[in-house]
C-alpha cells in the first residue's frame, strides 16, 4: 500500500449477437495456457506457462511478464517524447521540453559523464570533510537529506495519520545501504553471500572515488558496523504494517530527552523547518539506539558512513566503471540480472522518474486512447457499487460497524486517469552540463516541495503517480484511490478494445477491485470516512474481522515460494486481503455485463472462464530466483504465482467455472477458505 505510494497468438471465436457467424482475431487468453498444467493443481502456470517457456526472462531484466511488456510499451512512447525534445534546441529556457530534452541529453552523454567522475560530488565530500565535531555531523547529515540522500534515519512530511486535515514532520527507522534489516542477521547461505558480496562492494566503491586499498577496506568495515547496529535497532518488515504501533506523536523536547546526544532543533533546521515544536516518530527504539550508536563512533567513521551514502545514493548516475559495480551489487548478486539494460532505456526510465510530471503531459496529450478516462470512471463506480451490495450482506459484521463502512465506501474518492492540475516546476534548472547534477537537482526540488507543504493546508487534489505509471495506489488520509491513464493498456489487445472479461479480471479485479479493498485492509481498516487513524468499530465486529485476517496470514505464510523460504504472511497480509476483496468484487461487477448475462462463449471460454484467465493474465510475473528471495524479505507483496492462487481458491464460483473438484490443490476445504469482503 502506498501510504504516504504481450504479444499473443492464438485463434478465438467470436459469436455474433446478431448474425451468430465466427470471426477470428487473436486472443492472449488462450495463447499463454499451458495446457499440460491442470487448472485445479495451480491456475497462475496453468494460464501463463507457456508465455513463460516462450519468453524468459532476459540477461538484462530480474523478471519478465505482464509489467515489462507494458513498460517496454510505454518506455517506448517516452523514449520518442525525450528525443523529441532533446533534438528541439531551440526550445526556450526553462520551459517543459527544453529540461525534458536536456535532462535526457545529458543522460545520453557517456563521454562527458566518464569525464566527470565523481565531480557532481566533491563539493558534498569537501563540506564532510570540514566538520570536527559530532554535532556538525549529525546536523549535516541532516542537510543531506536535502540532496536525496537519506542519510540515517528517515524523514518526511506528510498527513497527520490522525488528523489528516494538517501535515506534520515524520522520523522513522533507515539508513540501511542493503535496505532492509533482514540482510544483516538471516543466517541463510544466499544472504550469507549478499552480506559478504556488499561489504566488499563498499570497499570497491570507495577505491573507484579515490581511496587506496587499505583506506577503502577500513571505511568498508566501520560502515557496515554502523549499518550493523542501526538493523539490530530497527523493526522486522511486518512489525511497521500497524499504523498505530508506528505513530509515536511526541514534541520535540520529549524527543531530545529520548535521544539526547543528537542535536535535533539545529537537524530540523537544517532539514528546512526552523520552528518544530511536534513530530510524529515512528519507532521511537531506533531513535534511542541511534542515540546510543552516535558515541560508538568516532567523527571520522560517521564521515565515511555519509559519504558512502552519497556514493551509493548516485552511483547510477557516475562514470561508468562506478555505475557498472554499482549494477554488478545490487542488480546482479542482489536479483540475479547477467547485464545492464541498453543506455537509452535506463536514461529514459530516469528522465521518466524524474520528470514524470512534465513527460505526463505530453503523454495524455499524445498517447492516450479516446474514452480512457471515461471507461476507467465506469470500471470503477461499478465496482464501488457491487462492492456497497456486499458490505450490506456481510453476515459477520453488525449493523453499527456495517453503516460507518459503507460511509467509507461511498466517501473514497476515485482520482482516475490524470491530474486535472500539474505541479509547477517552474523553478527547476536542468542543462545539458551533468547527467548526476541534473538527478540531484531534481531531488532537491522533490524535498523542497515535500517541506514547503509543512504548514499549510492539505492539497487532496494532488497526485503521487504518474498518468503514464503502471500501478495505482489507494491513500489512507486522503480515503482515495489513485488510479494513472495507462491501466488501461492490455497487451494483446492494442487494436481494439478488450471485452468485459479482460476489462473486469484485470482493470476490475486486481486494480480497482483492489485498491478500495486497501481501504479495509489490516492497515485501512484503522482509518475512519474522513482519513484520520481512528476506531470505528464495535470490539465484537474488530474480534471478528481479526480472526478472518488471521485464516489469510496462515494461508499465505504456508506457500513455499524457494525451497524452504516461505511468503511472509504478516507482512503480505494487506496486500493478500486486497487481492482477494479486488478478485471478487471485480467478478461481481463482471456479473452484471451483457458478456456474464448472454453466457455466450468466446474463444472456448465461458464468461466466468474468461474472466479468472484474465486475472491470471493480470499478475503474469516470473522472476529470477535472486529476485524472489529479495521479494519474500522485502516485499509486502506476495510472489505473483500466490498473489493468483491464493484469492481465487477460496472462491467457490472459481471452481464452478473450471470443475475444481474437493481435494484439489486449488480448492480450499471449506472450513479453511477465507471470505472477507
């Protein structure tokens, strides 16, 4: 949950209503089936394994599916909107396609770039180097978040949680150069291997910028000594999914008592907030520990555990030989991909990232199907509808809970397509002069634009995705869901509009369906109509909803996706409850079309048929085992194979539809199948 965010060939048989004659066009439904695979033993290879064998995954990719394609597709459509611009030299300074254009020019300059070095970053080394004092350190590593790099520990602004009506200043556990705390303590060899393979990537790295071997091995070993003991401080992945339990509101006097070693009135300062008289903390125990770690360490160390940071925050962005053994660590030994994707798609998925907002507006303008937005509208207030219909019928819930749950529901607000407003990026300079200089800059202006928001009224008008990103996301504060133009996209159905099968397993189920179940999820569900992190249940209502959530964590926790590693049902919860609400309430609305009503055939498959192929079709994702195994330790997503068949085996109109019969490995027994929402 964001909080705070193919080609096919086969034959198909299409029956006319009118004159009943069979027409032929090609259906991805059917080409993808591996037919040797029986449905009622595992549905996700039995509707994908064929793409699979026919397409793997490339040397430069960690996965391969339904998101790539539909990435290469859009990579594609920006790729022509970047070259477009950067041929345009007479676009005028500091318009829209003059930093579009050079931001991706100057992505495309390996030669200057090479030249470069680590040039974009001397400046930052020069003022590390000058502080004395651990007060200096620690207020410079606040400024540092400033430049992009999360130097620490984390910081935002953002909504209240519980008074979503105000922005307030947040501190929260990081600082990790692996990510996650589990990369420092799991005793398996393959993260054995990764922990060894980092420590000696550090090292290398600073030999790349400037330092001799000996220097390089000792910055190396006190810096993952720091990372150390900041993972032991730190919570496990599903210990952060309880908003309540991670919102610590406390003023910053009684934050100074916690951790009274790290000067933080001059940190916020340095962070952009001079006057701070509150801030909501987290994990108030990192802080503590982090307090403690400050004297652990000497100036020097602390000032080579920020540099590697800003080594590590940029390194994509460097010369060559430190971009490449930056994708040698955390590409290849971290998720198994043998080499670096083309130069342009990198720069392109960069310039996209970084100016999305700008690319946006072209892409709108330029690519978008007539009727996207209208047809996302209608995909969505059906499900919204259908969805209303079974919160009226739950037979678990009481009449008090059901109504404040059904005010939620009518209450979320559906942002679909693309912003009716643009942010203004007015005052962002991008040249042709730094690639790296170019990625800071526009960093710098995504921070001030976060901070400048502390202090004034909430904008629930704006956007956190792109038109042109493939996701969505559903905001808790905001009670919304967020859902860009090009969900729409359905490989293999680039000529023509897919029928209401595809729409509704894919769009339907696992996008809107989805994203409005988040708001009464494990997390969601802790946010009243209005978006505050409040309870509106009965105790008898919140026993029951728990113990449902429960069958769900004991699901998923016993899929194996490695060979004795196993999905993290704690921490997948949310995401597995949204999957599940999503699936059902997209085949609800799928009901109610004329495709589910005629009962018409097409391509072999009923409608019921069509429909769970497509939400197959939906998470279409093989990944690298290197990959898989950072999913499962880092990831609240379930692997794509469970995020399949685990929803719909507990769903008796899925084993009507395929003739699943009892004891199948995909139907549940009746007193384990999990029904929610």
């Amino acid at each position: 949950m964001n909080r705070k965010i193919f080609l096919g060939f086969g034959i198909i048989i299409l029956l006319s209503n009118c004159q009943k004659k069979e027409t032929t066009f090609d259906d991805p439904l059917l080409s993808h089936r591996d037919t040797l695979t029986s449905p009622a033993v595992d549905f996700f290879q039995y509707a994908n394994g064929r793409w699979f064998a026919e397409h793997p995954i490339p040397e430069t990719e960690r996965g391969n599916g339904i998101f790539r394609t539909i990435g290469d597709t859009i990579n594609a459509q920006v790729r022509k909107i970047c070259e477009n611009a950067a041929k345009d030299q007479s676009a005028a300074q500091g318009s829209n396609e003059q930093k579009i254009g050079d931001f991706f020019a100057s992505g495309m300059d390996t030669i200057k770039a090479n030249k470069e070095g680590i040039k974009p970053l001397e400046p930052y080394f020069r003022q590390i180097e000058s502080l004395v004092t651990m007060q200096s350190v620690f207020e410079y590593m606040a400024s540092m978040h400033t430049k992009g790099a999360g130097t620490g520990y984390g910081f935002y602004v953002s909504q209240d949680d519980k008074i979503s009506t105000k922005y307030a200043a947040f501190l929260s556990q990081g600082g990790l150069g692996m990510g996650n705390r589990d990369y420092y303590f799991n005793l398996d060899n393959e993260t054995k291997t990764i922990r060894e393979a980092y420590q000696k990537h550090v090292t290398k790295m600073f030999e790349l910028t400037g330092s001799n071997n000996n220097e390089a091995n000792l910055k190396s070993k006190v810096i993952y000594q720091i990372e150390l003991e900041l993972a032991g401080v730190s919570r496990k992945l599903e210990a952060l999914r309880d908003p309540l339990s991670n919102y610590h509101k406390m003023s910053v006097q009684d934050l100074i008592k916690l951790s009274p070693r790290l000067p933080w009135k001059n940190m916020f300062k340095q962070h952009g907030i001079a006057q701070l008289d509150t801030v909501i903390v987290g994990q108030p125990e990192f802080f503590k520990g982090l307090d403690a770690i400050s004297t652990k360490y000497n100036v020097e160390d602390w000032k080579a555990y920020m540099k590697w940071d800003l080594i590590n925050s940029y390194a994509s962005y460097l010369s060559a030989p430190i971009e490449q053994q930056n994708f040698y660590f955390f590409s290849t030994i971290m998720n198994g991909v043998e080499k670096q994707k083309p130069r342009w798609k990198r720069v392109v998925e960069q310039t996209n990232g970084s100016l999305g907002e700008l690319i946006g507006q072209v892409y709108v303008k330029d690519y978008l199907p007539k009727g996207t937005k209208e047809k996302l509208v209608e995909i969505g207030n059906n499900i919204r509808e259908v969805y209303a219909l079974h919160l009226q019928k739950l037979d678990w819930m009481g009449e008090e809970t059901k109504k404040k749950a059904l005010d939620k529901l009518q209450k979320i607000v559906m942002k679909v397509g693309y912003p009716d407003h643009w942010k203004d990026l007015s005052k962002l300079q991008i040249s042709r002069n730094s690639y790296c200089s170019n990625v800071m800059a526009t960093n710098a202006w995504e921070y001030q634009y976060m901070i400048n928001k502390f202090g004034k009224p909430v904008d629930r008008t704006e956007w956190n995705m792109y038109p042109q990103t493939y996701n969505a996301y559903y905001n808790p504060s905001n009670n919304e869901i967020v859902v860009p133009a090009c969900n729409i996209l359905v490989p293999g159905f680039e000529d023509r509009m897919p029928d209401d099968a595809v729409l509704y397993g894919i769009i339907g189920g696992s996008t809107f369906g989805h994203e409005i179940t988040h708001g009464f999820d494990d997390q969601g569900s802790q946010y009243d109509a209005n978006g505050n992190l409040k309870n509106w249940w009965t105790a008898e209502d919140l026993k029951r909803f728990k113990q449902k959530t429960k069958m769900i964590v004991e699901q998923f926790s016993a899929y194996e996706a490695l060979p004795k590693k196993f999905v993290n049902g704690d921490a997948t919860q949310g995401e597995n409850i949204a999957d599940l609400g999503g699936v059902v309430m997209g085949y609800e609305a799928f009901k109610k079309t004329k495709q589910f009503t005629s009962n018409q055939k097409l391509s072999g498959l009923s409608p019921a048929q069509r429909y769970f192929m497509a939400y197959g079709y939906a998470w279409m994702v093989n990944y690298k085992k290197e990959m898989l195994q950072q999913q499962l330790m880092t990831d609240v997503h379930a692997p794509a194979k469970f995020r399949v068949n685990g929803p719909i085996s507990n769903m008796p109109e899925f084993y009507e539809a395929f003739g699943i019969k009892e004891g199948s490995p995909m139907r549940r027994a009746k007193d384990k199948q999990v029904i929610i929402w």
